[in-house]
C-alpha cells in the first residue's frame, strides 16, 4: 500500500515546498454560542484547535508575522493560508469573502485552506468557496473525528454522519478539495473502531486526510474526565500500530495531510510522549521503512 504525503503532494502540483500558516479569522462556533451548546466539543481548548494561528490583528498582518517566523524552514517556499481555529465558515458569507480574498491576495499564498464544521456550510457560503476556487485552489477541511455516533455524543460534535456526508456531496459537486480530520485515541474506541472511520472517510469521497492523536489539554471537560480515570490513551507504539493499520484502508489517491499532532506544550496533560513530535515522527517514519522492508511495499510513500 502507498501513501501520498502532504510535502510530496504540495512539491508535485506547485513544484516547491509549501507550507502551512495557521490564521485566526475571529470566528466562534455553534457549539460556544448557545445555538447547539456552549462548552464545545470536550478537547476543544479555549482556542477552538487554533494554537498555533496569530490571533488580534488583520489578516495581512498575521500573514507577514508567521511567514517571517517560518522563513528559515521555508525558503524560497510558497504557502497555505489556513483558517484555523473554531469554525471558520461560520458568519455571512460577505464577512467571509473579505477575509480569504485578504489572504488569498498574498503573492506567496497558493491555496487556501478552511477549516469548519460539515453543518456550516450553508448554499451562499459553498457558492462563494467555488468562486474562490478558480483564482487559487480552496481546501474545506472538516472535522468529523468518529464515524461512530457513541462517541459523537460523548465529544459533544453536535452532528450526525449524515451531515457529514451530505457536505462532502455538496462541496464535491461544487468542485472543492475536501480533506477530513479524525483523532485516533478518543474514550471508548477501539483500535477497529479507529479503522472503521478512516476507512469510511476513504469510501467518502474526501480527497485528502488528517489522522490526529487525542490529546489532553488544560481547561478542557476531556481533561476532567482523564484525570478522573475514566479513559486512558494509547502509548506511541500502540499509536504507531493503529495508524498503520488505518493507512492500510485508505486509497492510495488520498492526501495524507496528517500523520500525527501536537498540542499546545504549555496545555497539555497527555499523552507527554507527543511534545516530542520529531521524535515521534521519526519513530513513525522507521516503522514504516522495517514494514516495507519486511513486506516488500505494504507501507511506501508515493
């Protein structure tokens, strides 16, 4: 089986390394606002999963700050402009066209990358990304996390997989690049449950993926539960068995955008060993040449 890398991927269609920039749109979410809850999903930190973006200043502004910070990594690279944190399809359509076409107008931003909820994506809203999406490409990133409706509601997503399939038709039909978050690790899944979910994203018609370790983060209702005892998280190894056996179901057309996470260090709680996300990837990428190796291209990049 192969899988088709983020970097890999980036350097065939724009032929250089492209890299990704965090930004912070203002948004809330329906799960904050009152409108389906206000606690948020249970791992959800008081940045709604936006950590890393630039927040409190203009678009242009965060654009120039981050792509600084990164230029020793990134030279001569272009870039991602990706709406990040909470829901970033969620406000009127005008107020959203203002802030991709900030960032899109970049002349170092090649695509733009939006990262929301399948139930916030209202006709206008998908009408306006597709219009976008013949000046730079659009990606709509959605968190789905778990195909399995148990523990939907114990995370508090507030949406059943239909939605989830519905948005995916709608964005497809409206010639988007879909790509598709889950978390391997969450309370009460086993390591099948974990494959069942990326193999039904790989059969959802979603055009890339990000698999994502569930992390414990200071502040979060997650965190109360983890401290309580009542789940405890896979160790890196174990991580690392799960994610091969959920590479192994996803078709070799798919992007891996993802292959792990990190969260914020000053926040977490567990698992530890994931600050150490070199070594973590390293570990990852030396499984995966002992299982080629062992079973001649079971597991090889494309």
């Amino acid at each position: 089986m192969f899988y088709r890398t983020f970097n890999q991927e980036m350097v065939r269609r724009f032929g250089c390394k492209v890299y990704k920039i965090a930004l912070d749109g203002g948004f809330t979410c329906p799960n904050r606002d009152g409108t389906l809850d206000t606690r948020g999903c249970i791992f959800c930190s008081g940045r709604g999963s936006g950590d890393f973006a630039f927040g409190g200043e203009e678009i242009e502004k965060q654009l120039e700050y981050a792509m600084a910070l990164v230029s020793e990594k990134n030279k001569g690279g272009k870039f991602v402009a990706y709406f990040q944190n909470f829901t970033s399809t969620y406000a009127p359509a005008d107020k959203l066209r203002t802030l991709y076409e900030k960032a899109m107008a970049h002349p170092q931003v090649v695509a733009l990358s939006v990262g929301t909820r399948p139930d916030c994506l209202p006709d206008d809203v998908v009408a306006l990304l597709s219009e976008l999406n013949k000046t730079k490409p659009v990606w709509v990133e959605l968190g789905l996390q778990t195909i399995h409706e148990k523990t939907a509601e114990y995370i508090r997503r507030g949406y059943t997989l239909t939605v989830y399939d519905d948005a995916v038709k709608r964005l497809k039909a409206a010639g988007l690049e879909v790509i598709t978050h889950m978390i391997i690790g969450l309370p009460g899944e086993t390591r099948q449950d974990a494959i069942e979910t990326a193999r039904y994203i790989g059969a959802s018609g979603a055009d890339g993926i990000k698999l994502q370790l569930l992390h414990v983060l200071r502040g979060t209702d997650l965190a109360a539960d983890f401290e309580a005892g009542k789940f405890t998280l896979p160790t890196m190894e174990e991580y690392i068995d799960i994610l091969v056996e959920c590479l192994r179901v996803i078709p070799e057309r798919m992007v891996i955008h993802r292959l792990t996470g990190d969260g914020a260090k000053r926040d977490l709680i567990a698992p530890l060993w994931s600050a150490d996300k070199k070594r973590v990837l390293n570990t990852i990428n030396r499984t995966f040449d002992i299982l080629d190796v062992q079973q001649g291209s079971a597991l090889k990049k494309n």
